[in-house]
C-alpha cells in the first residue's frame, strides 16, 4: 500500500464541518487531517483508523478516475436525505470505509469496486 499524502490542518476541516465537527476527509491525493492527531500521542490510535478509513476513499477516488466518486457521492448522499437513518453514513463510500476502518490490511486486499457492495 502506498503511503497518501497526508496534511494536518484544522482550518480546512472548519470549512466543511458545517453540520458536525469531522476528523478528516480526503481530497485526492490528499488526506486532510485535524492537528491533534498528529500532535497528541492520545490520538495515535485514531490517526491510524481515521488514515486507513481515508485511504478506502482514495483508493474509491482512484478506481472511478476522480470526478465521478465526487458526482456520484453527492447523488448518493441527496436520494439518502430521504431515506430513514443518517444520510453520510448510509453512503456506499461511507459504509465500506466504516465496515473495514480497522482492517489496515483491506486495502491490500480489497476488490475494484468494492462499494458496490454496501449500496
């Protein structure tokens, strides 16, 4: 697995934490982490887990060419608006991320398109 680029900046998370305060998001190529995980050895377990749940995002990035992961998690995400439960987390993208975050390995054996399972 190659290692992302990753970036610690609670700025750029202010910037999208509108509904809810987030750890981090992935812009490909680029993860985008808050200060604190890399700063506070408290937080070293969640920086793994929140790097690895980034990572399933970008390997998604990779395997649908950018763009469309972008069109189409925001599609998913409107038709989830109106469906019973919590929108983001019911995202393919999310649930896949979510189901396999403790698995530092999954990336090395995950399937081309593998979300597809969890729509």
């Amino acid at each position: 697995m190659k290692i992302p680029r990753i970036i610690y900046s609670n700025w750029r998370l202010n910037l999208i934490s509108w509904f809810f305060k987030v750890g981090g998001f992935t812009f490909f190529p680029w993860i985008v982490l808050r200060e604190h995980y890399r700063d506070d050895p408290r937080y070293a377990e969640r920086n793994k887990i929140t790097t690895n749940h980034e990572s399933i995002h970008i390997e998604q990035q990779k395997e649908m060419l950018v763009l469309p992961f972008y069109i189409w998690y925001l599609i998913e995400w409107f038709f989830r608006l109106f469906l019973p439960g919590n929108a983001y987390r019911n995202i393919s993208f999310e649930r896949e991320a979510y189901a396999n975050q403790l698995n530092i390995n999954y990336i090395n054996s995950r399937k081309f398109w593998a979300f597809l399972k969890y729509l």
